[in-house]
C-alpha cells in the first residue's frame, strides 16, 4: 500500500503526515508513507488545497487535516 501525504510542509500537512504514520502502526498495516511537495504532482490528482491524503492512488481527503478513525478506515 502507498500513501501519499501531499502538501508544501505546512503546520497541517504535518499534522496530517503524523495522524497517517500513527495509524499505520497501530493498525499493523504495511504501507510506505511519501510525502509529495511538487505542486504539479499535488495538482494532477485535481487537489487544490492542501493537505491531502492519497490512498493507492485515491484521493482520499484534500484541504483538511483527517481524523484518525478516517484514516484507519481507508487502511483498513
């Protein structure tokens, strides 16, 4: 599993980064954790505001810091 973390490095994008890194290891997942900074990257998955969270390709959450119930949800 890949997770992206897509952000310039704001207070939420590492919010964001430690609730996903978090729930990774409570849930036991195996899945590599990336953070993308490169704005074309972050714009081609048609995410304007960040942070966003991005789920084996699937744009999970954009523009807020996700709980981590949610999160564990799309690790599941």
């Amino acid at each position: 599993m890949k997770i992206e973390i897509l952000g310039s490095g704001c207070a939420k994008c590492k919010k964001t980064k430690e609730i996903v890194e978090q729930a990774v290891n409570e849930a036991g997942v195996d899945a590599e954790v990336v953070k993308v900074e490169d704005m074309d990257t972050i714009l081609s998955y048609g995410v304007m505001l960040t942070p966003g969270v991005v789920v084996d390709g699937d744009v999970k959450i954009a523009g807020k810091v996700p709980s981590m119930d949610n999160v564990k949800k799309w690790i599941a």
